[in-house]
C-alpha cells in the first residue's frame, strides 16, 4: 500500500469516530430537549438529505480538485455544522449541515483509493477501509455513549462550561465540544494528503450536471455486475442507515437500556462488522464477489429473529452474527462497484451515483421508520418489517443475478477483467 493511503485512513479513522459520537450526542440533545421520538428517528434521514441534493455536484467536484484537498474542505464544513448545533436551537438542521460535509467527503476518499491503487488491491483496500471504519464506529459510539451518561457526569459534576462565551450546560453539548476537537484532529491527519497525479476533470456547466450524474447513474444500473452491486449496497446501507437508531430503541425496549448503555449494543453490531470485513478480505475476490448475495437472505431472517428477544445473552451473539453478514457482504459488493464505475466513467462520479443511490435508501427507510414510529408503531413490528424487506429484495437481486449469468454469462464474467 502507497503512503498516501496510509494518510487518507489516518484522516478517515478520527473523522468516523467524530461522526459516529456526534450521532450519539445528537440524539441525546434532541431527547435533552424533549423532542418526539419521530425526531429521533429522523437524524439519520437529516444527515442523509444533502448526500441526494448534491449527487451531481460532488463526484464532479471530487474529479475537478485534487481529492485531497476537497476532503479538508469537507471536514471544516462538518467543523462549522457541528459549532451551529452549539449555537442554534434546532440541532436537526444544524446536523444536516454536518451531512452536506459528509456528501462532499465520500466521493473524494473512496475515489482517491482507486487512484492510488491497482484493481487487484481494491478488494484489500477495502478491507482496511471498512475494517477502520468499523473500529471507529466502535469507538466513536463508546465515546458518544459515555460522554452523554452518568460516566461522563461522575468526571464533570460542575458542567457550566463557558467557550468563547458559550455557556455549555448539557452533557450532550459537552460531548459536541469533545467531537469538534476530533474533527480538528481528523483535519490535520487530512493535511499531508498530496495529489495522486491522476488529471483532472473539467467541471461539467452547472445545467449538464444533472443530466451527467442521470448518464451515470444509467450506467450502473445498466451494466450487469454494476446494478447487481449497486442495488446490494443501496439496501444494506438504506436500511443500515435507521437500524442505528432502531438497535438503540430496540435496546431500550427489549433490555431496558438507557441510550448511554443502547449504544454499547451498536458497538457489538460493529464488532461483528469488523469481523466480517476481515473474512471477506481474505477470502473474496472481484471474480467472487456475488457469491455473497445468499446472505442478503439470512441478514433479514436475522433482524426479523430479533423481535423475540428479552435477554442481552441472547441479543448479544444475535447483533454479533447481523454484523459479522453485513461486513462480509460490504466489502467485496464495495469493491465490485468500484471496479465497474472506475470502468465505466471516473472514479468521482461513480462514487457519488453511489452515494446518491445509498442516500436515498437512507432516506426512503428512514423516512418510513419516522412515519411508522410516529403512528404509534411499536419498534419491534418497524424492525420485523424492515428485516421482512432486506429478505425479499435479497431474494430479488439474486434470481436477478442467475438471470443475467443465464441470458449473458460470457459478458457479465469478462466485465469484472475489463
């Protein structure tokens, strides 16, 4: 592996553990603050919203500059999002701005990996990316978790703390200030990322970018193997996105749990991600890729299965094993995706038709799961009937994979070693 590779994961590694800690303290805040639960629910949606409206902007944007440079801009607007949510008494709207940050970092940090690296070490490269990440999501909970309970108010009985003449009274404003300092790490490990040599690409006029990002996004879902990963990874992420908070909601439910000790159940979901990740890494190749795709199956089977457990005994290897499904499939379904966007158009672009595809399942789910819970819907029957949906489109892309092998075998193998 390159050095600069080794930069972008160092930048990468502070920065989710920021994110994920901020999702916490977001939470806690809105509960702080007395918010319905629909609201709650909601966060994921919120920081999901930009990562749509801007798709056709941020793979051209991450193609136009240099990528490293657009991910130190992208992590001083999560800077800035994360200071208003300080400053304004609508912390949705203030995380959303954290999310318009985010929209911009994901093409530039998954596209620069292709073009420091050969195709056959995208697959191993993608193992360290989700293995990192899924290390800091771990951590990144922990922390949120418990610098928003009692841990956290056993260390600071006096909390009044005055910044810039801020006063910061709450445990969960308390936690912001702490994230904004991982972000100004993560901003420093970004610095030493350099150009990788690769030509730029000319910013398409401001009228062709949605008919660009349309002609991309046609693309991939065209192309045999691209709509097979694409529609794999727009599922596990559409529904990734509210399982965070449903694990937590289901914690409280089934076991009781306060939100400090709920997000410890996400940590374990992480852990068993982690896990899966490393497998898929050793074992998986692009030629091998789809052999995944049954497991789709067995995730919703899992979540369904959840509903009948009370015990943390039995939640426990329950959330081990929905991780450990879920990081297996993740990264040879990333990788393929990679492959065939880096292919078929520029690595920015393609990354960002993904994003845009994966925000919207965010979006879509998350706006179901908000309307559901705010009918009055138990997150029980939310979460059996989300794991109903992940089994029956699991099943779907499958056939729908044997019938492309069926229809044109020779094409779908050769693409993969286009």
């Amino acid at each position: 592996m390159q050095r600069g590779f080794h930069d972008v994961m160092r930048a990468q590694f502070f920065a989710s553990i920021a994110d994920n800690a901020l999702f916490v303290a977001t939470i806690a805040l809105l509960r702080e603050n007395g918010a319905p639960d629909w609201q709650q629910a909601a966060v994921v949606s919120v920081f999901a919203f930009f990562y749509v409206v801007l798709a056709p902007v941020a793979g051209a944007l991450a193609d136009r500059f240099p990528k490293g440079r657009v991910m130190l801009a992208s992590n001083t607007v999560k800077i800035v999002g994360c200071t208003l949510m300080l400053l304004t008494p609508f912390p949705l709207l203030a995380y959303s701005i954290v999310g318009l940050g985010a929209a911009c970092y994901g093409p530039a940090k998954y596209g620069i990996v292709t073009e420091l690296l050969p195709s056959a070490q995208l697959v191993k490269a993608n193992g360290w990316i989700e293995g990192l990440t899924v290390i800091s999501i771990i951590l990144g909970l922990a922390l949120g978790g418990a610098l928003v309970g009692t841990t956290a108010a056993r260390w600071l009985p006096n909390r009044n703390l005055v910044l810039s003449g801020l006063q910061i009274a709450l445990l969960p404003q308390t936690a912001i200030v702490f994230v904004l300092g991982l972000y100004g790490l993560a901003a420093l490990f970004n610095m030493p990322i350099t150009a990788t040599g690769v030509a730029m690409q000319p910013m398409p006029a401001l009228h062709n970018l949605l008919w660009d990002c349309y002609r991309c996004n046609r693309i991939l879902w065209h192309d045999k193997l691209g709509q097979i990963s694409l529609a794999t990874t727009t599922l596990f992420w559409g529904v990734g996105g509210p399982l965070r908070y449903l694990v937590i909601a289901w914690g409280a439910v089934a076991l009781g749990y306060g939100i400090s000790d709920a997000t410890l159940l996400m940590g374990i979901v992480a852990l068993g991600t982690a896990v899966g990740v490393l497998i898929a890494s050793c074992k998986t190749t692009l030629d091998t890729a789809v052999d995944v795709l049954p497991l789709g199956v067995a995730l919703g089977l899992v979540m369904i299965a959840m509903v009948w457990v009370s015990s943390v005994w039995v939640a426990l290897p329950f959330l081990f094993v929905l991780g450990c499904i879920g990081g297996f499939m993740v990264v040879p379904m990333n990788a393929l995706l990679q492959h065939r966007g880096a292919t078929l158009m520029s690595s920015g672009r393609s990354i960002a038709v993904q994003n845009l595809n994966e925000q919207l399942g965010i979006l879509a789910f998350g706006a179901l799961s908000s309307a559901l819970i705010a009918s009055g819907m138990s997150v029980l029957v939310v979460l059996a009937m989300l794991g109903c949906v992940v089994a029956v489109c699991m099943t779907l892309i499958f056939l729908k994979h044997r019938l492309n092998q069926r229809t044109k075998p020779d094409a779908v193998l050769l693409r993969i070693s286009a």
